[in-house]
C-alpha cells in the first residue's frame, strides 16, 4: 500500500503532515481488504454457492404455489426472509476476522506503525466487509426478480424490505468488526460475533417466551356468537355430540348438521359480527404489551416492522391488525402489532366486552429495535479502537505483534 503523505508546501518553516486525511486513511484501508478479497477465490465460491441456495429456494416456493399467478408478494418476502437469514450467517464470517486474522499474520502492526488512525483502520475495514456482504444480497436480485414476476406486489415495500436488508448487514458486519478489533484470536471473534448475532435473533424470541408467564392474569371470558351463522348456535355435550336448544340431544345428528348447511348457504358471514352472550368462565390471558419491546432488536422484525403494508382486502384476515398478511415478513409485522395491542385485542369477550375494532396501528418499533442495535455495535467498536491504539501499554499473553 503505497499513500502520498507529503503535506503541500505552505511557505518557509511549514512543517510536514504526520497525518492522513481521515477520508484518504479510510479509503487506503478499503482498497487493500478489497484486493485482498477480489484475489481470493473462496469469495467467489461462497458468491456461488450463494446463488444456488437462493435458486433452490425459490424454486421450491414456486412449485409449492404451483407457478400461480398473484403470489408475488408472498414470494418476494419468502425470498427476501432467506437472504436476510444467510445474510446474517455470512457477515460475521466477512467481518470477524478482518483484525485478528492481520494481528495473526503480523500485518495488523504493520499498519498500526503507518499514519493510519485505529478509526480509519476500524471504519475501512468496516465499509470492506460491508461492501463484500452487499455483494450476496446484489446476487441475490434475479432471483428477487423472479419472485416478483408472479405480479401482485406491493411496490412500496420492495425499496424498503432491501434497503432495511443492507442496513441489517451493515449492523451485524460492524458487530464482527468491533470484536475482532477486542479478540486475541480469531476463533474467538468469529464464535463471539455469531453469539451475538444469534442473542440478536433467537435470544430476543426466547426472551419474549420466558417473560410471558410474568405477564400473565387471570380474566372473564364470554362465549362468542354470530346472529347470522347458524353454526354459531350449535351446542355441544362432554362427548362431542349436538345439542337442541333445551340442551338434549339430537336424535339424528346427520340430517340436523345438513339442515344447518343449507341455512348457512348463502348467508354473508363477517368474523367480526358476533356479540359476546352466555356464561363466562375463567382464562388466562398475557400482556404482551408490557415485553413486545423485546422484540424490537429482533434483526427479522426491524426489516419487517420497516415495510409498509397495503390495506386489508374485504373479508380476509382483519383479525390481524387490518393489513395484508401476504407473506412472511408482513405477518411477522402483523403479529408484532397485535403483541403491541395486548390481549384486549387477542382475547374477543373478556368480561363479556366485545373487542374494538380495527386494530390500532400501534407505534413502529423498528426504531427502537435499529437504535438498540446500533448502540450495540457502536459500544463495540469503540472499545475495540482503544485495543489498536498505539503504544500499546498492555498486550494479551501470546498476543502477536509483528
């Protein structure tokens, strides 16, 4: 790496720059892991196998629909779900061990004895195995665009659910990067960073599951009927069989149950037309309201929550939070929504109240969640600067200097 580092001459008794501009460090630093990157071929290799894992699963999503016409949407979630998820296998392996393995070929203290700052050694580096991650989600696209092709997408997510994806690799390549600038060993860091990928991930799942027995209470829960289903007002014994309405039972069950299906022909049914009536009994219900903030972090909620949503279409899943559930991503933003509502709005007839309706649209949580991350990988990476500043005046025991 050779770096014109000789300061203009500004007149008699101008003294030479013993640094480089903080954006020219950066870019030196960017340059090198790059080559180093282009040259090897395990890059391209990981590159190809990649796009195979990417094909084979959209090929399975399309035949499960059966190369339907009208499944964009699921399709391209499903899609975008995957890379998110071997996206955040693969930056750590790209960023983990972009210091230790320097400080293990004795190249770290090389550029630590340049005029480069431990910043720009950390932001280079950074930007290196960013970039190199992008490169999976840029091979990724045919395949992106071959789920759109099945049409009945809604445009407005695509830009958000891809840019949200690159951000989420950013995150996760600048977690690798602060603790391969603290780690000693680059076993260490690559298993470090994929704990903390993995806490970000799955612990934030875990968390909400352990936390729901300290949210849980006791309430009054009415029956539900619907005036205009006739279903809704067959009753049922201990062993299954119907009931008339003096509560004996039916003689010929076969010919009632198709009486009641030829009443309910025709008739328009709306799962939210029912009254609550009858006696009520005793359920325990879960104030997810009080811990959905744990999910905030959750790298999969963040890239959903961010995507805007279509309106519900007539008579589908207005259950759900009034927004159209066409895929994975956006039924995980559904779900993080009703978490948000409580059980007023998961529980129909609790103390025989009916529940309101539509759902509320709840606060975002993506910027939590982002913020949380995000001060995550910052705290990392600033104590991972001090560990490169030099003069070191204390080193780990076997650590290598040159």
């Amino acid at each position: 790496m050779s770096t014109d580092t000789r300061a203009p001459d500004t007149g008699a008794g101008a003294e030479p720059s013993t640094r480089l501009a903080y954006g020219q460090g950066v870019r030196a630093v960017f340059e090198l892991e790059m080559k180093q990157r282009l040259r090897s071929r395990g890059w391209y290799g990981l590159l190809v196998a990649w796009f195979a894992v990417i094909a084979v699963v959209t090929a399975l999503a399309a035949y499960a629909t059966g190369f339907s016409e009208g499944v964009g949407q699921m399709m391209f979630e499903l899609v975008m779900g995957f890379v998110l998820l071997f996206g955040l296998l693969v930056a750590p392996a790209l960023s983990a061990n972009s210091i230790t393995g320097d400080r293990a070929s004795g190249t770290l203290a090389v550029l630590q004895n340049t005029l480069l700052t431990p910043g720009q050694l950390l932001w280079g580096k950074w930007v290196a195995a960013w970039v190199a991650s992008l490169g999976f989600l840029v091979v990724s696209l045919p395949m992106v665009l071959w789920a759109m092709s099945f049409g009945d997408v809604h445009l407005p997510a695509v830009p958000a659910l891809l840019g949200m994806t690159a951000v989420e690799l950013g995150v996760a390549c600048a977690i690798g990067v602060g603790v391969s600038a603290r780690a000693s060993r680059t076993l260490f860091a690559v298993m470090s960073t994929y704990l903390l990928v993995a806490l970000l991930g799955l612990g934030t799942l875990i968390g909400f599951g352990l936390g729901m027995p300290l949210v849980a209470e006791e309430v009054r829960v009415a029956e539900q009927t619907w005036p205009n289903d006739p279903w809704s007002a067959v009753e049922y014994d201990a062993q299954g069989r119907a009931l008339d309405a003096e509560g004996r039972m039916i003689a010929d069950q076969d010919a009632y149950f198709r009486d009641l299906d030829r009443q309910s022909q025709g008739v328009e049914w709306d799962p939210n037309d029912y009254v609550c009536s009858g006696s009520t009994y005793t359920q325990d219900v879960f104030h997810t309201e009080r811990i959905t903030w744990l999910l905030a972090a959750n790298p999969f909620v963040v890239v959903a929550d961010a995507a805007p949503t279509r309106a519900v279409h007539e008579g589908s899943a207005a259950d759900f939070g009034g927004t159209a559930s066409d895929g994975p991503m956006a039924s995980i933003s559904s779900a993080v929504r009703l978490s948000q509502a409580g059980p007023a709005y998961q529980v129909p007839c609790i103390d025989g109240v009916k529940r309101a309706e539509p759902l509320p649209d709840g606060t975002p949580s993506w910027p939590l969640g982002l913020g949380l991350q995000m001060l995550l990988a910052s705290g990392l990476v600033v104590s991972g600067r001090r560990r490169l500043a030099t003069p070191a005046g204390r080193l780990t025991a076997g650590t290598r200097v040159a």
